[in-house]
C-alpha cells in the first residue's frame, strides 16, 4: 500500500489554517543561487501562501554576507521563522548556530540538536519531522515496535533515531558500516524501515511483512532508497511521499516554537 504525502500535507494545512496564531508568524527564508535551493524554496513558498503566511526571501553569495543577513534576522522582532537552504556554504553549521533558537523552525543549530538529544521530540528537522508527522497520521503506536532506520545524517537519520527512541520504540541505527547481511537481518525483524540514506541497500526479501518503510531518500534520478515497490508492505513513494509533508512541517514546528515562546 502506498503512503501518499499529498493527503497529509492538506490534512495539516486545514488544521493550522484554524491556529489563531498563524496568523503572527513571519518567515524570513535564505538560501544560495543553487538550482536546488531556489526549487525547494519554491516549495516552501507555496505552502506560505496557501496559509497567507507573510515572508521575506534573500539569496547569499558569501559566508560572510549570511552572517550579517542571520544576524539581522534575528534582531528583527517582526520575523518569527528562520529557514536557511543546505547545503550553503562550507561550515554552514556555524551559521546554523547563529540562528536564535526560537526562530529555528528547521532545527538545525547544536542547541536544537541538544534539546532532542535530552528528550524534546516537539521540534525535528524538516525532513525528520515529516517522518514523524506521517507516522502520526497513521495512528502508530511506537511502543514496543521495532525500528530500522538506515542513516545517522545530523538532519534526518539522527534525529528520526531520536524520536523513534523516544516514543518507546526498540530502535537499530545502521550506517555506512553496518554490514551488509546485519543490516539485512535488521530489516527482515522490523515493523517499521526508515531510508535515509544507501540506495538499493534492501531487496524484497529483506521486508518483514506488513512492515511499513518509509522513504525519505533523494537521489539525482529523482528516485528515492528505496527501488523495488513491496508487495506485503506499506510504502512511501519518492516523489509523492515524505517530500509533501516536509514543508508543512516547517510549519508545524514555526507554530510550535511560537506557542513556546511568544
């Protein structure tokens, strides 16, 4: 079966149309002149629009030039949600951290990794987040559950192993140096699979039935990981799936950040 993100998005775009405080939010959106940067923009835009979400969007030719932009963003008391495009620059962390925390609504500085780190699963990276806003979507109680997820990138394998851990799953974290036929093994006794990162890395015969994998890869050919389609298990598809929900989930986390405090 397959789980489409469309439905989701629009699911959550009717629920924070009715957030009295939608209406004070303010994005302040920088990125680079990359042709990826300026598509997945488009994208964030689109959803600011659609819940009439006032925004300011800049492009950045240096690190240096970033630094002062960040810095005036957040001495900027009307903007209340800061999205910066990665990849940027080289050592774009550090700009990441200069982010104020309240305004980082993609998670992405030490401060907000630490905050998860220490239990907070309220705020995740975009693509992190859309993970865990499909899963609750589907109504599935973690607990007890069994958990692969495939990447340990700061964005999205990480954090998503967090949250798993967190909402009382029984969690596997593998990566560029599990091997192989431990991986394998890993999958074949999941309830649930999370693709973040290894294309082609799983084969039909590794899922577990009714096992639910979601696919939250990207690769050049605009595939996802994952590349056959399973017969005995649910699925996100790529393009279509975690892709829809990633953007709304700025959104989720711009609300969230804002209750916490404004």
């Amino acid at each position: 079966m397959e789980i489409r993100g469309v439905p989701i998005k629009k699911e959550l775009i009717e629920k924070y149309k009715n957030d009295p405080c939608i209406s004070k939010l303010y994005f302040y959106l920088l990125r680079n002149d990359s042709k990826e940067a300026e598509s997945y923009f488009k994208s964030i835009i689109k959803v600011l629009n659609t819940l009439n979400i006032p925004y300011e969007e800049e492009i950045t030719f240096s690190f240096n030039d970033a630094k002062e932009k960040i810095t005036k963003a957040n001495q900027n008391k009307k903007i209340t949600s800061i999205v910066v495009s990665r990849p940027i620059f080289d050592n774009e962390q550090e700009l990441f951290d200069l982010i104020d925390l309240k305004k980082d609504v993609d998670m992405l500085s030490t401060l907000a990794a630490g905050r998860l780190m220490r239990g907070d699963i309220r705020f995740l990276p975009a693509t992190a987040g859309s993970v865990k806003n499909i899963i609750e979507n589907l109504n599935i109680n973690l607990t007890g559950k069994k958990a692969l997820v495939i990447g340990r990138s700061p964005s999205v394998g990480s954090p998503i192993f967090w949250y798993l851990q967190k909402s009382n799953a029984t969690v596997t974290l593998a990566h560029s140096k599990t091997k192989i036929e431990d991986l394998k093994k890993a999958a074949k006794d999941s309830d649930l699979v999370i693709l973040a990162a290894g294309v082609q890395l799983l084969k039909p015969e590794d899922i577990k039935d009714n096992a639910i994998i979601i696919d939250c890869g990207y690769n050049q050919d605009g595939q996802g990981d994952l590349s056959f389609i399973p017969e005995n298990a649910s699925y996100t598809p790529v393009p279509g799936g975690v892709g829809p929900v990633t953007t709304i989930t700025l959104i989720t986390n711009s609300l969230n950040l804002y209750h916490l405090f404004y």
